[in-house]
C-alpha cells in the first residue's frame, strides 16, 4: 500500500526553524513555503489537535497557499473531528489542486465519521477517472462512516420500523464499497491501495453478498492482497471458495498460510481437517501454527485430540528444559496455552466417541500445563472447566491459597484467571446429570460469592483477607450465574475502593433491569467516580448505566458531569442527553484540558527532524523501536518521557496474542492501568503491519501508557489506533515474548 508519510514535506523546513528559534518559542524569521510548514503554523496546528479545538484561524490553512500546509491542517481537522468542519473538507476534497491534499480531506471526513460526508466520498468512488490515492482513502474513510451507521442500527434494534435516511445512507455506502472492489478485481493492473483499503471497508461495513467480490483478490499475485482478502474472509465469517482456501494453506508467504487457517477455522471447513492439521504440527512459523491450531478447536474433530496431546507433551517438555536454563518465561508458553485451548473444545468430541482414555488424558495435560504457568492462563482454566468441572472445583479450592512469595501483580493475573475457569462453570448445561451439574455449578457460585464477601460473615478477619480476591474478572463471572442478589452485589461494590471494579460494577448494572434502587445507587457514586483522577473509567461507566435508566432523576444526575473538567466525561454525558432527548448540550464540550504547555508542544515538533529510537530490555532480549514523530508527534513526546522517568521500568507484559499482538506499559498489570491521564489520538495514514507500535485505547483518546507491537500486518487496526513507531530491530525477541516477561528498562536516544 502506499504509504503517506510527513516525513519528507515537514523535514526541511522545520530543521531551519529549529535552529532559528529556542525550544521556548522565539520569534521565527521563516515562513510556510513551498516544501515546508514553519514552526509557527506547526504550533498552532499541534495545539489546536492536542486542546481537540477547531476554529477560524485553523480551517483557513485549508486556504493557504503552499499544499504542505493545506495537507497538514486537513489531517488537524480531521483528527479534532468537528463536523462544522465538514463542509471545508468535502470543498477541498472536491476542489483543491494537489492530489495529495484532496486524499487527506478523504482521510479526514473518515475521522470525523459523519454522515453528512458520505455524498461526497460515495461520489469520488462512482468517478473511475479520480485519481487512484483519492479513491483509496475515500473507500477507506466511507467504510468507517459506515461502521458507525452501522453500529447505530445495531443499537436502536427496532427491524420494524421503516428505513431511517441513515439507513439508506449505509445502503448506498455498502454498495459504492462492493462496487469500487469489483472495478479494482477488473482491472489488469489493480490499484493496491484501493484493493488494501477497500477490503477492510468491506470488513467495517459488512455488506450482504460481499463474499464474490472478495474471493476474486485470493488470484492476487500478491501475496499482501491474498493475506488481507482472506484477513477479511476470516473476520465476516465467509465461506465461499472453501476449495481455493485450502491450497492457499500451502503458500509460500506465512501470513497467507496462517489467514488461510483462519478462515477454514471461522468457516468451520471440516474438509480442510487434515490440511490444516499438518499446518499445525509442521509449519515452521509459530503465526500459522498457532492459527492452525486455533482451527483445529474450532474444527472440533476428534481426530485432532492424539496429534494434539503429542504436541503438547512436547512442548511441555520444552518447556522443562528451558525451565531448567533458567529462562523465567519459556518460549514455548504461547503455543502451549493454544493446544491447551483447542483440547479444551475438541475433548467434547471425544465423549460422543466414547473415548474415555484421550479425554483422561487431555485433563492430564492441562493439569501439567496449569501448574507450569501457575494458574494463570485463563484460556487453560477455561479449557478445564469446560471438560471436566468437578475436577476443576476440587483443584480450585487449593490453587486460591496465596503463595507468600508470589508478587502483587502475579496473584492477580492467577485469580484472574481461576475467577474466568468458575465463570465457565455457569455455562454448564444439566442435560445428561442435572443434579450433578446443579452441584457444580452452586459450588462455583457459592466459591466466586465468598471471593466478593457477599455473604454475613463478609466483616469477619477471615474476608478481609480475601479482599484481593476483589477483582473485575471475579465480579463478572459470579453475574454468569445470574444469582438473585446479583443487583444487590453490584451496587455494594459501586463503593469499592478500586476504581476498575467500581467500573465493572456499573457496567453489569448497565445489563441489569431498570430500577429506582438501582437508579440510586448509581447517583450516589457518580461525584466520586468524577473526582477519580487516575482513571475515568468508573465515571464514563456509571455515566452509561445511568442512561441506561432513563428516567428524570437519572438524568439530571447526568448533567452533573457536564461540569467534569475531562473531556471524554463531557463528551459521554453530552451523548447520553441527547439520546436520551433531554437536548443538545454540545455547547457545553467545550475544549480539552490538555496537560501541554508551549515547551512540550516545541520539543514535539522539533523531534520531526531527528531520529529518535528506544531501546527496550525485557527478560527475553532487546528490541528497538524508531518512531515516527511525523506522524505522531505528541505520542511520541509522551512515550519518551515516559520512559525517561522509568516508568516502564520492571512491569509485567499482560497481554501476548500470537499472531497478533504483545501488549506492555500497564503498571496494573491486568491491561486496565495507566499514568493518571489521557492523550489524544494522532491517527494517521501510516499502517499496522508487522512490527507496528501503537497506542492502546479502550475508545477514542483514551491512550496513556499501554502500547502494542503487532506479529502480523493487521489491516483492521489501519486508521483506528495511533502508530507511533515501528520496531527495526529484535522482531524475534517480539515473536517470544510471553505474558508474565517484564521490562527492564528503555533507553531512549535522539539524535
């Protein structure tokens, strides 16, 4: 895919301004040119994207004289997400002289995801003539207005009521998507881009019928276009050509080979078994291995179990040995949690064959593999509750004893996990034995409600121990078994004193019915959950459950947070108000109380010239990334200091998907901390593919401290999270990392 980067446009110029001016923002002699934006416009624009503010003096760079600049302030634009906004942009897709301008108005009306910008996209798509980078980002920018019109119907769940203008909005969007592929699989020479982008838009939209259209692009030459095509496929659910996709398992490039195992898995191809089953044992890279094998406990063939209980002696033997080198973290800990996991749902097989000794010993090994990960694997625990219950219960009750050597963080993650192994219990279904089920599944519950201090005794020394027991994941699996006081549980741990759990308290009451004592509960933790000041989780969630009540009293409570001085608290309550048809309060959004002064934002811009790296010590090696102020300057600023104050230093990575993504910079250690603020999205045109750095959110400018580098291209990421860097050295140390690895330190060098 084409690539548009800042890098070459912004160099230049800001280097003479650089050294014209100290980082305190002395006047400037030079000017916006031809090839380069001034440090002066460069401050303005940054502050104006960092305070999420738009105004006169801003959009009027849309009229500037030089591209450079027009570029940069339509990309601003775009990221501030003002849909007053729009108008200038479609002028300035439909209008301006320089392609590359008009292609980031497309990107832009993408960022701001409105409606009212789909006429002008949809058009540029219908015009086979435009230029090919404007169709690119104008397919891609129409398949993420569609993903929000999408998820609004989704959510008004009302398929009686006639066709909304919004509707018939994603209607046409749908098929401008489709059609645009359908010109690009006819052409001899396809545009990559536009085949990259368009799929994805495929995938964010979800048309009906889009399966012809997609399996035309597994011809590629390409082996990006196949991989991103069957990337598609496998995310829809899709399951034409199953014939093709199965030869597509022996395909020279690993991300066709394991995209392909994917969609035979999704697809539930069990035709493709014995293919897929050799990708799984031989393939000599982990990606397609670990898909395969995910295939394969999606398969649910009996067949698997033998092979897969070889695999995982081995590996467990691995493990030993590496074990016994010393290495705290063996390499072989992710493929090993996978066989576990596909065991866990192929054993089920086993039953309907009668045969006894495999799933005897399947139990065997995930008790072998429980034990050398310390219980903290919940796909493991999951695996073996699911099979065998009883079991699980009888180990359960010894593995919640503490172990006095056993670190904070690492005692989380394993009740965790045992808290997710008892939620599975509550899926149990009584068909065969339905007293003994019934036996099982109140054990758990009873086990998960001590774990809370639910019951009278919880004021006794004896709960007060448990309390670290106390955690969102224990909450979540005692509301599978549905008890009766499960209201009553929630709203006493809306005044916990951890802010996740007060969070996940109002996230479960959000799914509970509407009720006065609920409404209640709900606005007596609102002020605190507003003063919180290291996360703004509890607030946004008891925000939302309150919407949920719609009633008078719920939302005058709502309007309280009107007066919250962080941004995304006003911006949910705003939300909510008008959903609610209480009235537009978006007058009272006001701008974003941004934590950066003038110094930050010169030390950010003068960073684009240089080449900054950090190299990050983790107990399986090093690795560097370079990043890319360019394109996200303030991302980049906030990472660096980060890091130059240590805090990075000695956490544990929480979370490893292979052939995905490794997770790092929570200090929590269970993905749900940060450093006590946000920072905005810098999304920009720079895509995810291996190696890329991002920003971890849990919504639009939620970013903080978490960050991820992705295994594997991953095309559905492009355009919704902040790239940042990218890694140029030590990718197999990333391919080794698993979770419970820590960072050592990161040393930052500029130059």
């Amino acid at each position: 895919m084409q690539t548009v980067t800042l890098r070459k446009t912004l160099c230049s110029g800001l280097l003479v301004a650089a050294l014209a001016a100290n980082a305190f923002g002395q006047t400037v002699a030079r000017e916006d040119s031809a090839t380069t934006i001034s440090r002066r416009t460069m401050l303005r624009i940054l502050r104006a994207e960092d305070e999420r503010r738009s105004d006169a003096t801003l959009s009027a760079l849309l009229s500037a004289p030089y591209p450079v600049v027009r570029k940069r302030a339509a990309l601003a634009l775009g990221r501030i997400g003002d849909e007053r906004d729009l108008p200038a942009l479609i002028t300035g897709l439909k209008t301006d002289r320089d392609n590359d301008v008009r292609q980031m108005c497309a990107f832009a009306i993408g960022e701001i995801e409105s409606p009212a910008g789909a006429e002008a996209l949809i058009a540029v798509l219908a015009n086979a003539s435009q230029p090919a980078v404007i169709r690119a980002r104008a397919i891609e920018a129409s398949g993420k207005v569609g993903a929000v019109l999408l998820s609004n119907a989704a959510s008004s769940g009302n398929q009686t009521a006639p066709p909304k203008v919004e509707d018939k909005t994603l209607a046409e969007i749908r098929l401008a998507i489709l059609e645009a592929l359908r010109f690009e699989s006819k052409r001899a020479t396809p545009d990559r881009a536009s085949v990259r982008l368009g799929l994805t838009a495929a995938l964010r939209v979800r048309p009906e019928a889009a399966g012809p259209v997609i399996v035309k692009f597994l011809n590629s030459s390409d082996p990006r276009i196949v991989a991103d095509a069957l990337n598609t496929m496998a995310r829809l659910r899709l399951k034409d050509d199953n014939d093709q996709v199965r030869q597509l398992l022996n395909h020279s490039d690993a991300i066709v080979r394991a995209n392909a195992a994917r969609v035979i898995g999704a697809a539930e191809d069990k035709g493709a078994f014995d293919s897929v089953l050799a990708r799984a044992l031989t393939d000599n890279d982990l990606r397609v291995r670990v898909s395969a094998i995910r295939a394969l406990g999606t398969l649910k063939d009996a067949r698997a179990a033998e092979p897969l209980l070889a695999r995982g002696s081995k590996l467990i033997s691995d493990f030993r040995a590496e074990g016994r080198r010393k290495i705290a973290t063996p390499t072989t800990q992710n493929e090993l949690i996978e066989v576990a996991a596909a065991l866990g749902r192929v054993a089920p097989a086993l039953r309907e064959l009668a045969q006894r000794p495999s799933e005897k010993a399947i139990v065997k090994l995930l008790i072998d593999v429980r034990a050398l990960v310390n219980n903290s694997a919940p796909e493991v625990e999951i695996a073996f509750a699911r099979l065998a219950p009883a079991d699980y219960l009888t180990m359960h009750f010894h593995d919640q004893t503490f172990n006095p050597g056993e670190t904070a963080i690492a005692r989380a993650r394993r009740v965790s996990s045992l808290a997710q192994g008892l939620g599975e219990i509550a899926a149990l279904k009584p068909e065969k034995d339905p007293s003994r089920v019934n036996d099982v599944r109140s054990m758990a519950e009873v086990s998960l409600a001590s774990w809370l201090c639910v019951f009278p005794e919880s004021r006794t020394q004896k709960c007060l121990e448990t309390l670290l027991l106390r955690q969102p994941e224990t909450l979540r699996a005692y509301a599978a078994f549905k008890p009766n006081n499960l209201a009553d549980v929630l709203r006493a741990q809306l005044r916990a004193s951890d802010v996740i759990l007060r969070a996940t308290a109002a996230d479960l009451l959000n799914d509970q019915p509407p009720s006065d004592a609920n409404t209640q509960a709900l606005i007596a933790a609102l002020p605190r959950a507003l003063r919180d000041r290291e996360l703004n989780d509890a607030a946004l969630s008891v925000l939302d459950a309150l919407g949920k009540q719609k009633s008078a009293t719920a939302n005058g409570a709502i309007k309280t947070a009107l007066d919250s001085e962080d941004h995304l608290v006003r911006r949910r309550a705003v939300a909510l108000l008008k959903t609610n048809g209480v009235g537009d309060f978006a007058s009272r959004l006001g701008t974003v109380k941004t934590r950066n002064t003038q110094p930050d934002y010169l030390r950010a811009i003068a960073r684009i010239v240089k080449t900054v790296t950090a190299t990050v010590v983790t107990s399986k090696g090093s690795f560097t990334i370079e990043f890319l102020p360019e394109a996200a300057p303030l991302t980049v600023d906030n990472y660096i200091q980060l890091a130059r104050r240590g805090y990075f230093n000695g956490q544990t990575i929480p979370r490893v998907v292979p052939n995905f993504v490794v997770q790092a910079g929570d200090p929590r250690g269970d993905q749900n901390g940060g450093p006590g603020y946000q920072i905005r999205c810098e999304v920009n045109e720079a895509p995810f593919e291996r190696g890329a750095v991002g920003m971890a959110l849990s919504g639009k400018d939620t970013g903080g401290s978490q960050w991820f580098v992705t295994h594997s291209p991953q095309p559905h990421l492009d355009g919704g999270y902040t790239v940042f860097g990218r890694v140029v050295r030590g990718m197999d140390v990333i391919d080794n990392i698993a979770r419970g690895d820590t960072i050592r330190r990161v040393i930052v060098n500029e130059k």
